[in-house]
C-alpha cells in the first residue's frame, strides 16, 4: 500500500506491481477460504519457479493456512508421501506440474485456469488467525529416512523476519535474487525480507542463471560452492552488494576471491536448522575487515 506502483515480482521478462501482485493473491486467497481453508490448514504448492509461484505462497498465508513446498523436482514417491504425510486441504499447481499429483485425494487447483480470476481483489480478513497457527512446513530428510515435516509459526516467521530488516537495510534487500528451491527455508529469506521491506525480488530457476544474461540485483544467497561456481565464471553482477552464503563450510580462500574479484561490500555466513526458522547464528565480514571465523 505504500509503493503500489513499485516493482515487486520479476520473471525474465514479466514485472508484476506491488498493487498487482497484492490483487492476484487476494483473488485466489478468497478462492481458497471458499475450498475451506482456515487457519491451520495446511496447502500444498507443486509449481515450477514462476510469478505464479509467489502469488500461491501469499494466497495461501492470507487465506489463513500453511503452505507445505513439494518441488516438482522429487520422485514421486516423495511427494507422494508428503501429501499423505501433510494432508492438505488443498494443492495448487500448474499445467505443467499436473501429472505429478495425479493421485492426490484433495481438490487441485490449477493456477493457470480461470476458477479464481473473478474473485476480491480486497485483502481477505481471516478474525481467527493469531500469530500461534501456521505459517508453513518444511520437509527436511529426517534421521528416520523419510522426510519430516517441520512445522513453524507466523511469530517465529516475524520474528525472523524482524531480524533481517535489522540486519539487512532497505536498500541492500532492494533487489534480491530469489534462487532458493521452495523446499529450503533460505527461500523464506529471499522472498518475505524484501517483499516486507518494498524491494523487489527476482526469480531465477537457480543461482547459476546469474551466469546468462543481464540481471540487476543487490543481494544473492547461495551456498559457498555455487558462490565459486559463479566467481570461477566471473556471474556476479556489478551491482551485488552483499552475499548470504550457507548450507556448507566456508572457507577463507573463497572470502578473499570474493573480494578481490567483486565488488561486494559484505559477506555473511548463516547457519541454522529448520527448526529454529532459517538461521540461528551468523556472522558479518565487511569488504575492510576480511575473513572472520
């Protein structure tokens, strides 16, 4: 509501507006309340990387429920087992990744189709939802063999949230590249810190895309290999202010190539599980300080 006009989604070539991205997850979030999501109700997303993909992740949190990622990358077997596991009251998907929850017992909603395109644009007003209910579950590889869903709040998502625009400035969150699979909580940062903040986020299918063509961007997160990848074929923009790396062992080499071949003012090394939302503990290394373990 305070920059409606600012460019919040970009896809390739598709820029999609604050006001406009805010209307299309209004729509399908009334659509949603109609199938009976409430709060608490888990919903199922198995979408490619797309504009799409960001307004179901609103539309289900203001609907009320929790958003379960099941990318369409897993075997089947695996989503499978994570739909039955979750038991959602709904998933939404495309045409593309249709097939793939041929067997689901609950409704499917395609995002592609007009079923939701003639509903409110006005934001949903869900009384019941406290910061207590769910925001979304995560599944990670488990200690049993099969996945387990982690299952996080709105206030520890805030929480987390309120952390990063403490850390991380407006103008740094400005132009975020959002690379992370669905099914990484990293993709929690990259897409709700500059959504929340007014900047806007780009979304690429992986990091790696930072390699073709051109692409304006303040700040990656990735993890240390992908980060050499990216450097070894000299794919970071100009424009990269900072990099978040976790999910690996940092090593000091790869700090000081960073800032002898780029000009990013800060790295930061993240670490945390699931569990305690995203991150847990961090640390900054400013371009004038250099490595810090």
């Amino acid at each position: 509501q305070r920059t409606p006009d600012a460019v919040a989604v970009i896809r390739g070539e598709q820029r999609l507006s604050y006001r406009e991205l805010n209307e299309r997850a209004n729509r399908l979030a009334h659509y949603l309340r109609k199938q009976g999501v409430e709060p608490d109700s888990r919903v199922a997303i198995c979408v490619e990387r797309s504009i799409d993909m960001v307004v179901g992740l609103l539309a289900i949190l203001k609907a009320g429920g929790g958003y379960v990622p099941l990318d369409p990358a897993y075997p089947l077997d695996r989503i499978a087992y994570m739909l039955e596991d979750s038991a959602p009251a709904a998933v939404l998907t495309q045409t593309a990744t249709l097939e793939l929850l041929a067997a689901a017992s609950m409704p499917v909603i395609n995002l592609e189709s007009g079923d939701w395109q003639d509903e409110s644009v006005q934001n949903p007003e869900v009384a019941e939802l406290t910061s207590s209910h769910l925001a979304y579950v995560i599944y990670t590889s488990g200690s049993t063999g099969l996945p387990k869903g982690v299952m996080i709040e709105h206030r520890n998502t805030v929480n987390f949230l309120t952390w990063a625009h403490r850390s991380f400035d407006a103008q740094t969150l400005s132009k975020t590249l959002f690379s992370t699979s669905l099914n990484f909580d990293l993709a929690v940062y990259e897409c709700f810190a500059p959504l929340t903040s007014g900047g806007s986020i780009e979304v690429v299918t992986n990091v790696l895309e930072l390699q073709q063509g051109e692409h304006d961007i303040t700040l990656i997160n990735t993890v240390p290999s992908a980060l050499k990848a990216l450097l070894e074929s000299g794919g970071l923009g100009e424009g990269v202010d900072t990099v978040n790396v976790a999910g690996e062992a940092l090593k000091r080499s790869l700090v000081e190539t960073l800032f002898e071949q780029t000009q990013v003012k800060r790295l930061c090394n993240l670490y945390g599980p699931s569990e305690t939302t995203t991150y847990s503990s961090w640390v900054s290394m400013a371009r004038e300080d250099g490595f810090a373990a």
